[in-house]
C-alpha cells in the first residue's frame, strides 16, 4: 500500500495570508463574507458554483483538504492509503467527529455521500470510476474503483465531497429537491446553519463540537448575497463587509488598490482554473459549419479584451486548460484577430452580406453576476462582429436560473460562458466536451461537441496515473479541440480577495474560499 499518513492536522498558518504574525488570533467575531452568485440551496454533493461550493465547504466536511502547494491534508480522514494497484482508496475516519445533531460520522455516512455525488452531481466524469464503498467498521471506509483515478484525492476536497448524514438524506425523498438542502440543514463542518433568506443572506455560527479543538476562530458567518460589485465594493468600504472572494471586476479593483484600509490577493484560486470563453451551439445552422466558427473567433480582438476591457488583469487563454495547471499546453490553434480572414471564411461557407450589409441576425446570452467577465465581453460582441456583417443581440437573463434554463434546453446561438476546472481536468474540463455529457443540464457539454477522438483521448487520460504520458494525451486534445474550435476561449479568469485589513487569516490554499475557513479571525 502506498501509505498518506500525515498525522494531525496543525494550525494552518501556511496556508492563510494576512498580518496574523503580528498579532495572537483572536477567537470570535462575526465575518460579513460578500458572495457575487445566488444559491436555492446549501447542498454541494449536487450542484456547483461558487453560490453553493462555499456555504457547503463550512457546512459540510470533506475527507481531506489540501494545502497552497496542492498536497492533500488530513480532515475527517485522519490518514489513508491508496492501493499498489491503484483502484482502492482506504479512508481512516476521526473516531471524534459528529454531525450539528450530535450523530457520530461515520463510514456509512461517507459510503453514502460518495455513492450520492457520482449519482447526482453536475460534474459527472468526478466520480464515475467509484464501482463502491466498503464499510469494514464505522471508521473506515474503502472506495473501490472500476479503474485508477489520477484525480481522486482532489475530487475529495472541500468544494467537491461534503460528508452527508445518511440518517437526513436517506429518508426516501429525492436527494436534489431534499427540504433540508436549504432548511434546518445538518452538516459535518466547521459552521453549523443558522438562517437563509434566499437572494439576501445566510447565516452561519460556529459548530462548538467540531472535530479540531479550538477551530473555527470566528463565531459566525454571514453570508450576504451582492451580485453588483460596486455596492459590494462600497460595503467594504464601508466597513459593513468584511470580505469579498471570486471577485474580478477591474474599476473597483482599482479602486481597492488605493485604499489603504483594504487587502487584495490573487492567492488561494489555484485549482479553480477558470477560463472565459464564447460557446456555439454546435449542432445548430450555421455554427455546425466550423468555417463559421473560425469567422468569429478571427473576429475577436483578445488583445483589447485583455487591455482595454481587464486593464491588463486577465491573461489570454490559450485553450480548454487553464495554464496554471500541469497538463496544459500552448500547442494549440490561435485565431489572430484578422476581420479579412473572418470575412473570407464566412463567404466561403455561403453567407454573404445583404444590401444592409448583414449577413446574420444572431443572438449572445451571457452567466449573470461577472460584470467584466461576462456582462461586458458579450456587449463587446455587438460592434466585433458587427464589422463582419453580423448582427448581434446581446440576451440579459434575469437571473441564473433563466441562463441555465437556455444553456440546459441549447436554446442559444452564441453565449458567453466560463468553467472551472476544479483541481484536476477529469473534474472540470471533460464536462465540457465529452460528447456522452450532451445532457440538458447547465455547466455540462452545453456546445453539443461530439469528437470520437477527443472521446478516446479524455477516457484514457481519466485513467492514466503517470504524469507524462497523461500530459501527453492532454496535450494531443488541445491540439484537437483548438482546431475544432467548438468555442473560443478568450481569457483566464482573473479572480481576487478584497477584504477588510481587520480580516487575518485570508484563505490561501488552492481552494481559496471554497475551503473551510478555520484559521480566519477578525481584530478589534
């Protein structure tokens, strides 16, 4: 057995930025945390998203953790073993750990939540290697793979593996409409649930029986829900929010950086791995002509995306994975901003410009609450493609559950879109272009891309556990999908913590706030 033993989890110093060296971290405190993306729900074991990834990493725990050098760290497991053979994972659960209801944690509870999210969760290709759990006695529990998973340890982390009590969620009721997802919900974490009020807030308050002596520090957690990022911006002006996480809009970053009552950091979104992209429908007249795909990604000018609409903040991606991970490679096609080109292209697919000038009505729908991101990228669009004789009509959904409703039903020409990788790219990035992940669900493979190689390659690399042959088969499906281009991938998503100079202990491993926050403290 290939042995990961290391011991008991230490205070996480290391891992957390702020002035904390200065000062002894003082125990309580309520955290006003800003979040930019609504949830309905609290239940990360079947969705996805910042919106619910965070409230579900300090309601829930997961099995491990992981530090700012992406080792895994022990959590509710203690320790654990991988098998020589790779298709057995050993978890050796606290003998201390209970859930907020005062039921102890055991192997069934996690048996049932691993069983839970390969079944359920939006990220199918996560789990589906797990064949089951074993539950030789109530601390132990052993996953059994169809195959070796090169990304099983991260796919245990906090965003992904909340640990569910079975005696809740077992009841017979289907898991993802469960009334405790969002009511009087019972979780494994750090915080224990208080109150919601959907579109507003949440509130969390220290679970004083969690399984780490002394941790959390903070006595309690509001969740305040600000999807416009200046309002949120003049509340940590204010001093009425504390924090701000996944935060990317370049005129208020700007700002923050002059105000001396405030921190930013770029640390702790290693393994989010996000990538801004323009998706076509790929099975809908005319993007199923790859001719026209190539018209309007020639059509866009990356250079003034990155300059004059990030002010620089962003960094060109240059395909489906994010460059801060292993596996990417700069092998790729790149479509150079060339209107001749793109105007060629679209006359050789047969769609000219009438007397207007026009060639195309199209519409563009955007992912609401990314203001720079999103929101202003698809208003770009308008006059980039309008100077190649395409009309656009940019989409404003009311809310996320609009948009994903689009995205779900392929009821869309072009739409601004993004993904996060989360750890690894059997995780985040296979979603998206696995034809088997054609399903009517949102963040799944919403271009309708189908290539039978691509297929072949991302099946093997699911399984590949040598690092260079599995950068090998990564770097083959860039080459592929770039020259497919499905979609256009246009930025790297620059994401940052503001937060009140009183706030220490910043998250800062590779989960940033979608990990628990255990070492936080606010000072006077």
């Amino acid at each position: 057995m290939r042995a990961r033993n290391f011991g008991v989890l230490i205070a996480a110093a290391a891992l957390t930025l702020g002035s904390a060296a200065a000062q002894e971290p003082k125990r309580g405190g309520t955290l006003v945390m800003g979040q930019s993306s609504a949830t309905t729900h609290f239940n990360n074991a079947v969705g996805s998203g910042t919106g619910i990834m965070i409230p579900g990493a300090q309601l829930f725990a997961s099995p491990i953790m992981h530090d700012d050098k992406w080792n895994p760290q022990p959590y509710l497991a203690e320790r654990w073993e991988i098998s020589t053979d790779a298709l057995a994972v050993t978890l050796h659960l606290r003998k201390n750990a209970i859930f907020h209801d005062g039921h102890p944690i055991t192997s069934e509870d996690v048996a049932f939540s691993i069983l839970t999210i390969r079944d359920n969760h939006p990220f199918n290709t996560m789990l589906r290697p797990v064949e089951g759990v074993d539950t030789p006695d109530p601390h132990t529990a052993v996953i059994r793979l169809k195959h070796p998973h090169p990304a099983i340890l991260y796919a245990m982390g906090p965003p992904l593996m909340p640990i569910l009590p079975k005696h809740i969620y077992g009841d017979g009721h289907a898991i993802k409409t469960h009334p405790r997802n969002n009511k009087d919900v019972v979780g494994s974490g750090p915080f224990k649930f208080v109150s919601f009020k959907p579109g507003d807030q949440a509130v969390m308050e220290r679970f004083d029986k969690f399984f780490l002596p002394g941790k959390p520090l903070l006595d309690r957690i509001i969740l305040k829900l600000y999807p416009d990022s200046q309002t949120s911006l003049l509340e940590l002006e204010s001093g009425r929010l504390h924090m701000q996480p996944f935060f990317n809009r370049v005129l208020e970053l700007e700002r923050a950086k002059s105000n001396p009552a405030l921190t930013i950091t770029s640390r702790g979104y290693e393994a989010i791995g996000g990538i801004n992209w323009l998706l076509f429908n790929n099975k809908k007249k005319p993007f199923d002509d790859i001719r026209v795909r190539q018209a309007i990604a020639h059509a866009i000018d990356r250079d003034f995306i990155g300059k004059a609409l990030h002010k620089g903040l962003s960094r060109k991606a240059t395909g489906p994975i994010h460059s801060g991970f292993p596996q990417h490679s700069a092998e790729t096609t790149q479509y150079a901003f060339d209107l001749k080109k793109a105007e060629a292209l679209l006359d050789a697919a047969g769609i000219k410009r009438g007397p207007d000038g026009v060639r195309m009505r199209i519409t563009c729908d955007y992912y609401p609450g990314d203001e720079d991101g999103q929101k202003r990228i698809a208003e770009y669009m308008k006059p980039a493609l309008k100077r190649i004789g395409i009309e656009v009509e940019v989409r404003t959904p009311a809310d996320f559950a609009t948009f994903a409703r689009h995205m779900a039903s392929k009821d869309f020409d072009i739409s601004m879109d993004a993904a996060f990788a989360w750890g690894d790219p059997v995780i985040g990035v296979h979603r998206t272009y696995l034809s088997t992940n054609i399903r009517p669900l949102v963040f799944t493979n919403n271009a309708q891309y189908a290539n039978p190689k691509v297929d072949e390659l991302l099946a093997t690399a699911e399984q590949e556990m040598d690092p260079a042959k599995r950068k090998a088969l990564y770097v083959e499906f860039q080459k592929i999908v770039t020259a497919d281009v499905p979609l256009v991938w246009l930025t790297e998503l620059p994401y940052h913590t503001i937060a009140s100079k009183r706030v220490h202990g910043l998250p800062a491993t590779i989960w940033g706030a979608a990990a628990p926050l255990l070492d936080t403290w606010l000072a006077d």
